[in-house]
C-alpha cells in the first residue's frame, strides 16, 4: 500500500492568507469607487461610469481571475489539486472582501444588501448573501480536494457530476445576469430569484458528493 502524504496544513494557510490580503486590495479599490460615484452612499439605482473606468475596471476583474488561478497553479502539483488551490484563494478572498469592506465602510449593513458582484461578460448582481454562500461552498469543497489529492486519492467526477456542476452555473449566472435593466439602463432591480440560487447550490452539492463517492477510497498510481 502506497504512503500517503501529509495534508498540506501550511501551504493551505498561506493561500488562505493570499486570498484574504487579496480580498483587502479589491476592497480598498471599492472604497475609492464608491467615494467617487457614491458619496452619500452606495445604492442602487446604479450610477453609469465613464467608459474608460469601465475599461480599467473590466481589465482589473480579469487580472483577478488570473492571479486567482496563477496562485492555484504554483501552489498545488496535480490538477485537482491546482484547482481546489484556485477555489480555497477565490472563496477567501470573496469571504474576506467583504468583512474589509464591513470594516472599513460598515457595508454591507445586512447580507440582504444588493451589491455589483462581477462585470464580465455582463454585470452580476444580486445579495452579498449569494456571493457568500457560493464563496464559503468553494473554500470547502477547494480545501477537501486539496486534501484528498496531499493523500493520493482519487477526485474523478463523472459525467452526471459534470452536468450537474454545468446546470448549476448556469442557474446562478441567471440570477445574477438577467436583469439587464437594473445593469445596463440603470432601473431599480427587480426582486432577487433565490430560488435559482438555491438550486445551483444544490446542484453544486449534491454533484460534488456524487463526484466523491464515485471516486471512494481509490489510490492514485505514482
């Protein structure tokens, strides 16, 4: 029987830290935002922005995205591993991004608070609740692929697992995204669907058990 390594408590931590030093930098980006477009406070109807903030703006989400994954790739050595790295930097850093701004601004003063979740392809927005939970859900499930792969076990979703994961995304990106007047034309948002939310969490849960209990207890050959 193959040795199994240790679980990577260190190297856990310190993309944990990456991801919460990361999430203060979006924030103090935010503060200075909101200082400009919101003086009186952050609120929706949203303000439009200049088109060259905009640029800057969408270019800076996908840096973000980038440096997410770069540090998943230089911390983890196998795929699955890379990528549980990716999800554990993504979900503390999202985590954390909010508790600065709390910090610093006092917002959000409930997690019910709307908020700009993304801009690419379109504006996401929705609760900061959403956002949350999705994040706390991508810290666990990131940390037990880490671990599972540090002890040479198996992580092989099999197709249902990935339709489910696919159906997932794309009821949450709905939530998130179809209200296009509320992002593009400056409306008041229409009530949030959280029962697509709550399906895409479900989905996501279920094919992530499905995922382990496929894989079991298998050892990966060296």
């Amino acid at each position: 029987m193959e040795k199994r390594e240790h679980v990577p408590v260190r190297r856990i931590v310190l993309v944990a830290l990456f991801g919460i030093a990361f999430g203060f930098v979006e924030s103090s980006v935010v503060v200075y935002l909101r200082a400009l477009y919101y003086p009186d406070g952050f609120t929706f109807p949203l303000r439009i922005m200049r088109d060259d903030h905009i640029a800057v703006e969408l270019l800076r989400e996908a840096a973000t995205i980038i440096m997410l994954a770069a540090i998943g790739a230089v911390a983890g050595r196998k795929g699955w591993q890379r990528f549980g790295y990716f999800l554990l930097a993504f979900g503390a850093w999202d985590i954390f991004y909010y508790i600065w701004l709390k910090l610093v601004l006092n917002w959000p003063l409930s997690l019910g608070d709307w908020d700009v979740l993304f801009l690419i392809p379109l504006p996401w927005i929705g609760p900061v609740i959403s956002a949350a939970a999705i994040a706390l859900l991508m810290t666990v499930c990131g940390v037990d692929i880490i671990i599972r792969i540090s002890q040479q076990r198996r992580f092989s979703p099999t197709l249902l697992s990935w339709i489910m994961a696919i159906l997932a995304t794309a009821s949450i990106l709905y939530s998130f995204m179809s209200d296009t007047n509320a992002t593009l034309r400056g409306s008041s948002p229409r009530a949030y669907r959280y029962e697509l939310l709550i399906a895409g969490l479900l989905l996501y849960i279920v094919g992530y058990v499905l995922a382990i209990r496929t894989s079991g207890s298998r050892q990966l050959a060296k």
